[in-house]
C-alpha cells in the first residue's frame, strides 16, 4: 500500500473508537494527536448507528478531513492460518501463495479478501506465512461505515498485526530474543511471538468481556454497569479482591497462554522467552500485571512509555503515555499507514485500491488533458513539412501493425501446443497432498488431546509448594510423540498417492501418576475413531472419518521429567543459592495404532 507523511490509525473497539494520528519526516515519526470517543448505544438501540455516530463525532472533533485513515479488523472477525512453504524467486511467492490460500480458507474463495505476511521460518531454510481472510460483507461494511461517518479509509488491517508493528517498531528488545505480545481485547485476545523477523501469533477465546462477566455475577448489574465498575476500579488497595472476583476467568485465559506458548516452543526450541508486553484496558486493573507476571512466570512489561517515537510538544506527553495501554493497536496502524511497519496487510478491496490511487493521481490526468489541449492547438498549425513526416510515420505504423498480427498468429500456434502440457501439469495441484496428510494427521490429534485436558483439568496438586518439591500442576494427559511411516514419492504409485496403500500411524500419550488410564485410554481412542476428514483430504481419504480403525495397543510404566529453576532463590543462612533441578514424574505411556486408508488404496 502507499506511504503517506501524515495518517491516523483508527481501533473500534466493543465500547469505544480509539484514534492515533502520526506524522513521518524521514526516519522520525511522531504523534501529532489522539482521541478515544466512547459508543453509547441506547437500550434496544441499534449498535451499528451508534458506531456511525462515534465515528462522525470524532472525525469532526479532530477534524479528520482528507487525512489517509488505517482502520482495523478484530481477530474474532478474520481467519488466520499459518503455512510454511519454501524458500523461493520472489516473483513466484504471490502465485504459490494463492495456491495455499485457496486449500486453507474454508468456504467460496471468491466471496472474502484475504492477505498475507511471509516472515522466516525457524529452520532458517523456509518461510512461514500468516494467511489472513476476511468475509467481503464485514470489510464493506466498514467501508460504508467510513463513508457515511466522512472519513477517508485507505485500507484495513488487522489488530494482532497492528500491536505487532508497534512494538516491534518502538520498543527495544535484543535482537535474538523472542518476545511476546498479549493484547486482551473486548471480544478476543491476540497472542504474538517474534524473534527477529520470525513472526507466529494465534487468536485466543478468552477476551475482556469475560472479566466484565464475572463483575456482572458477583455484583448482580447488567453488562453496561459491570463495564463501567471495570473501568473505574483504579484504586490498589483493593487488588486482592478484584483478582478473587475475576480468578476464574484469569485462570482461563494464562491456560490457554500456557498451552500455545508450549505450543510455539515445540516448534522453536531455540527460542529464548523472556519478555511479556501486555496491552489492552483489561490490564488498568489493580494487581493485573503483576498476576499475570507470577502465574506466567515472565518479565511482564507495561506499554508507559515510548522508545522511539516522539511526542510533538503541541500534545501533553503524560497524558498519552497514560493512555497508551489501550491505544497499541491505533499506533500500529498508523506506523502502517506511513510506511515504517514491518508487516504490511492490506484488507480493502484491491479494485478500491487501484481506484484510491488514481484519485490521488488526478492532478497528473489534469495535466494529460492540458498537454492534449496544448498539443492539438500545436499540431491544428504545424507546417506541411511536420505533415509530411507524420505520414512516413503512418506508413511505418502500418508496417509494425503488419508485423504483429504475424507475429500473433506464431503465438496462437504455439498456445494450441501448450494446452494439451498444461492440462498435464495440472496434477501437479495436489503434490500438496503428502503434507496435508502429516499436517491433518498432527493438527487433529493435538486437538483430540486438548479437548480431554480441557474437561479433566489440571491435577496433581499435593498441598506442597515447587520449591518444597511438590508435584507441579499437571494435565492429565501429554503427546509423546507420532509417527508417520515416511511415503516414498519414488516409488511405483508417483508422488500424487499418499495414500494408495495403508499407512499404521503410531502415537504414544504419557498420563501422570494419579490419573485413571483405565477411563483415559477408551476416551483417548474413541474420539481419535471419530475425527472427521479435513475438507483439503476429502479426494483422497477412503471414508467419512480421518482413521479407519484404531487400536489401543496396552499401556507400560515410564518416567518424564522437567527442570525446576529459581535464579534468585535464597536459602536459610540469607545467601543468594540458585536452584536448577531435574525432577522426574511417572507416567503411564499409552499407545494407539490408527489406520488411514485412501480410496482404493490397497490394505
């Protein structure tokens, strides 16, 4: 998308608009203004109109006018999917791209808008790419939205991306450092790691609204009053019983966190986690940072202060370091809009885009029509020489115009010959088919197992504490690990045949100490019987579900292990004694033989 000097970047939120405007004079960006207008909705009134209404509010407050607006869509209203795809010519990224985009993004291809962010893989040897798809109708939705409130949108965006740009472009981390972002909105949380350029980042279910819930049970008023008694609670020494009222839903959301940081470890292992930002208004809460600090056991860092950008001295610097908590988001977007963000999606229609630059443009078409003007008066009086010379012109026009029509009908015969070779090259659409099957067979049995570790909860609690060498908190059942036999492409069925004979996938489970493998096991098995078949499989996979048989192949006692480190532990005596201790747990390991059998593959 295009550069501007000067941009705002607009974040509608559940019950307010938050606005940032940048400016960008070479490397220098500065805030020039912001604005947060709540939205009133009246009871029974109709939220659309109140969002119009804010919208219109504040573009006339700040006199918006012809000002290049980014505008951002929540995680809840927009599709992500990470594929890794190799490294390749860079004029080929868009197509391959495309190809993935289309086997991702469930439902019509030609009824959303979609876009992407390549960064670096872990391996070093390929690139992992965010796939990001939004349904059309909520994109022009927002357009009609803009229009009406006259404010001048020039693209959209998303908020995980926008919260990324803006701490990777202003706050200072090392280099080789991975850290991570936690932005709790009203409606969903967005969870972002990025080491470098390497960027990884999922959308979770646990949002504000569900702390607002909570104030709403304990205190018995309706949503609109539970989100005012949120937003007023400023006063510390009541911390300790704000976190009581809300523990549950705080329990929830460092959970989900848990699992997709352990997630996001597994496949980067060298990734060195230290550093947690945490953004959004949730985090006003008395105590809230510092909860979250001693359950996630992370550096928490609060979004008080900016290293690079500036403040224009016009603009009281306390009081939007005040606010910047809640405006991450707007400050992205508006690093986008001006050119200096590291990821770059651009949601708006792309007919809308080419249409936004030929309006900024028109001054050049102006200039066009003049020199025509000029041109036509020139040539009413040109001499009969010039006129001479423009039929030798003609004449060679003629000659050239004879010359391609040869020259196209040499290209319709060689199209006629590529016709038939490019119906053959289309097989090559599923070589894809083989990492579908790894990836569909790893996707559905981690999800198998998190939805058995989501209703047993966690376990193993002995009244000790960890440093008393008590059993930490434990799910109730781990991955250890898969195993696909390895398919070879070489071989007499071609490399478009994942499946044409059976293939035994293994998988082991490790259960801890105390908890019944006896009702684990059959509920492990029968859920893995019933995963249904990805709908990028459905040409290949011989049935309605992913494994035609399953086998529970008896269980065996084993022993796993994890490492317990206290940096600034300090024993009896009051002398500094860091503790690193390797502390086994025993388990029971299980293990399932599932079958997946392809059509008309042979057993």
């Amino acid at each position: 998308m295009d550069k501007y000097p000067v941009a705002w970047g607009l974040d509608i939120g559940h019950s307010s608009i938050k606005a940032v405007k940048l400016s960008r004079v070479g490397s220098t960006v500065t805030v020039l203004g912001y604005t947060i207008e709540p939205i009133t909705v009246a009871e029974n009134g109709d939220r659309d109109e109140a969002v119009i209404k804010a919208m219109e509010a504040m573009a006339l407050r700040e006199d918006f006018g012809a000002t290049p607006v980014l505008a951002a869509l929540s995680g809840r209203q927009v599709l992500t999917r990470t594929v890794n795809i190799p490294t390749i010519n860079a004029k080929k990224v868009d197509r391959m791209v495309e190809l993935e985009a289309r086997q991702q993004i469930p439902g019509n291809f030609d009824e959303i808008e979609w876009g992407y962010h390549l960064s670096p893989a872990a391996d070093g040897a390929s690139n992992d790419v965010a796939l990001f798809a939004v349904k059309r109708d909520l994109v022009q939705e927002l357009i009609q939205k803009s229009k009406r409130a006259g404010i001048n949108l020039i693209g959209v965006s998303v908020s995980s991306l926008a919260v990324y740009n803006f701490v990777r472009y202003d706050q200072v981390f090392a280099e080789d450092e991975s850290v991570i972002i936690l932005d709790v909105g009203a409606e969903n949380t967005d969870l972002v790691c990025y080491q470098g350029e390497s960027l990884w980042m999922r959308t979770l279910a646990v949002s504000g609204n569900d702390i607002t819930k909570a104030f709403m049970k304990k205190f018995r008023v309706s949503f609109e009053e539970a989100e005012t008694l949120k937003r007023q609670t400023g006063d510390s020494r009541q911390a300790d019983k704000i976190i009581k009222v809300i523990e549950g839903s705080l329990n929830e959301l460092t959970a989900e966190v848990q699992r997709s940081l352990g997630f996001y470890k597994s496949q980067n292992p060298n990734a060195k986690l230290d550093n947690l930002v945490i953004s959004g208004s949730t985090f006003r809460l008395p105590g809230l940072p510092e909860y979250m600090a001693e359950r996630l056991r992370y550096t928490v860092n609060i979004l008080e202060d900016l290293d690079k950008i500036k403040v224009a001295s016009g603009l009281e610097r306390d009081h939007f370091l005040h606010d910047l908590q809640s405006l991450g988001v707007a400050v992205g977007l508006a690093l986008q809009a001006t050119g200096v963000s590291t990821a770059k999606v651009n949601l708006m229609p792309s007919t809308m885009q080419v249409q936004r630059l030929l309006d900024t443009k028109r001054w050049a078409a102006i200039t066009v029509i003049a020199l025509l003007a000029i041109t036509f008066v020139i040539t009413y009086f040109v001499t009969a020489k010039v006129v001479a010379e423009n039929e030798t012109h003609i004449a060679r026009i003629e000659k050239f115009t004879a010359q391609t029509e040869k020259d196209a009908k040499v290209s319709e015969k060689v199209l006629a010959e590529v016709g038939p070779t490019a119906l053959k090259l289309k097989a090559y659409n599923t070589y894809g088919a083989q990492a579908g099957v790894v990836q569909a067979v790893f996707a559905e049995v981690t999800g198998v197992l998190q939805s058995v570790i989501a209703e047993k909860g966690s376990i193993g609690e002995t009244g000790k504490s960890i440093l008393e060498k008590g059993d930490p908190y434990l799910q109730a059942v781990y991955l250890k690990s898969v195993t696909i036999p390895e398919y070879d492409i070489a071989g007499p069925d071609g490399p478009f045949r994942p499946l044409a004979t059976q293939r035994d996938i293994t998988i082991e489970v490790t259960m801890p100490k105390g908890v019944s493998s006896a009702q684990i096991i059959p509920q492990v098995k029968e859920r893995l019987k019933k995963i249904a078949v990805p709908a990028y499989l459905s040409d290949i996979v011989g049935g309605a579900t992913l494994f035609s048989d399953v086998e529970a192949q008896g269980d065996r006692p084993g022993d796993d292990d994890y490492w317990y480190l206290e940096k600034e532990h300090v024993d009896e005596s009051g002398t500094s004694q860091p503790i690193q201790e390797n502390r086994k747990v025993p388990v029971i390991v299980a293990t399932f033989v599932c079958q997946m059998i392809g059509k008309g593959s042979a057993k």
